[in-house]
C-alpha cells in the first residue's frame, strides 16, 4: 500500500477511536455496497406481491420443478 495512504489510514483510525481494518472496510462497504437481497424468497409469495392467481404460482412452480429435473442421457 502506498506510504501515503497507509498513513491516512492510520491517522482516521485514531481520529475516530477505531482499527485501520475498519476504515477500510467502511470505505470498501460505502463504495461497493451488497446487492439488496430480493424480498421474494419464495413462490408461495408470488400471488401476494405481483396479485397473480394461486392457480398461476401453483403453474409456474411446476413448470420450474420440471426445469430443476436432471435428465440422466444427458449427462451420459
């Protein structure tokens, strides 16, 4: 790391109480932050939050349960 930024870093750290490690790791957090995580977890929640019908989730969850099947010969 350069000398010069090594040294900012340093002096942060003890202006605000607190490890190199941690500035960095703000800085890090604060610039490249983690994706929002999607609130749907599951289809089961798809009726509530897109108003389709529970015959329509029930649907779509078959036809991705066939797309989640392996097919052994191909594979071979």
């Amino acid at each position: 790391m350069p000398r010069g930024v090594s040294s900012r870093l340093q002096r942060a750290a003890r202006t605000e109480g607190t490890t190199v490690n941690q500035i960095v790791l703000r800085l890090v957090t604060n610039h490249y932050p983690a994706p929002k995580k999607n609130a749907m977890c599951s289809l089961a929640d798809l009726p509530l939050k897109y108003n389709v019908t529970r015959e329509d989730a029930d649907e779509l969850e078959k036809v991705l349960l066939e797309m989640r099947t392996i097919e052994p010969e191909l594979w071979k």
